[in-house]
C-alpha cells in the first residue's frame, strides 16, 4: 500500500471530480490517496506521501499560474519519487488532441517546467455555458465556433472519457 497526494487546480470543479474517480481507482488498488486542492497561497507538503499526482484545468490555454510554481519549489521531490501529472481541457474532445505531443496547451506546459512526471494523462473537460458569466460564456462560445464545438448557450456538455481517466488511476496505482 502506498500513500498518494493528488494536488488539483480547478477553474469550475471538473478537476476536482475527475480526481475523485481517479482517487476511487486507486483505493481500489489498496492505496490511500489524500485530495489537495491548489489555490494561491497554499501550503501542500508532498513529504509524507509516496507518490504525487497534480491535475489541472486550463482556461483560455492556460493552466493557472500557481501550478507552474507550484511544480517548481516541488520539482526535487517530485523528481525523487513516482510522479504524475494530468490536464483537463476541452481541446482534449478531439481524440487527437489528448496526447502530451500533440495537446498544445499541455506540450508548452511540459516545455515550460523542470519536473518530468512518470506519467501524462490528457482529458476532455466540461462546458457549462449556464454556470459562466456573461464574458466566460461569450469567450468559450466563440472558441467553441472556431473550433466547431457546442455553442448552445444553455447547454451542458461534458466530454470526459471516464475509461480513460480509470485507465489514468491504474497506471498511478502501479507506478513503482
């Protein structure tokens, strides 16, 4: 049995509920995961813990910048023990897209860190356009026509492959 932290960076609670299932994996595989939700100012010790898993939201083709910095006053534990990291995005609908070389957003992340994770994983988010605010919900429309995605503005549209994501905790639970 091995103790997992998974930290997470959420911009409307998908992520959080992708690491939910991945945390139900993983006990499944005898494991204790802990859940750590990253804001600015947050004081996460990755010491006590055996393996560690970050998962974040991108926003307008960013992940938050506290991830980033995060990783980087972690990266030396982070690169000392079994490690992963996943992103949730809606680029990630396109099957091509949800691959660390070919996900733009997540390439230029991966370029952008020192911490080289055991294992990516990429996943499709959700769109909520009731739940966004006049300017959100006018911005992710217009991304979603350039990109011939759902625009229904009282449409909720998730796009989450969940086997995927019970794929994803496998793998972590049998990281060595």
């Amino acid at each position: 049995m091995a103790s997992v932290i998974m930290v997470y960076s959420t911009t409307d609670g998908h992520t959080r509920k992708i690491c939910e299932r991945l945390r139900d994996v993983i006990e499944r595989q005898e494991h204790e995961v802990t859940l750590a939700e990253l804001k600015p100012g947050s004081d996460i010790d990755l010491g006590p813990y055996e393996r560690v898993v970050i998962g974040a939201s991108i926003r307008y083709g960013k992940h938050r910048p506290e991830v980033a910095e995060f990783v980087e006053q972690n990266v030396e534990t982070l690169q000392s023990r079994p490690s992963a990291f996943f992103s949730v995005n809606a680029v990630a609908r396109k099957p091509e897209k949800r691959d660390p070389d070919t996900n733009p957003y997540v390439s230029k992340f991966l370029k952008s860190i020192s911490w080289k994770p055991s294992v990516i994983g990429i996943f499709a988010g959700k769109i909520d356009y009731p739940k966004y605010k006049f300017v959100d919900k006018t911005m992710i429309r217009f991304i979603m026509w350039m990109t011939k995605g759902p625009t229904d503005p009282n449409g909720v549209f998730e796009f989450t492959d969940w086997d995927a994501v019970n794929a994803f905790g496998t793998k972590i639970g049998s990281l060595q």
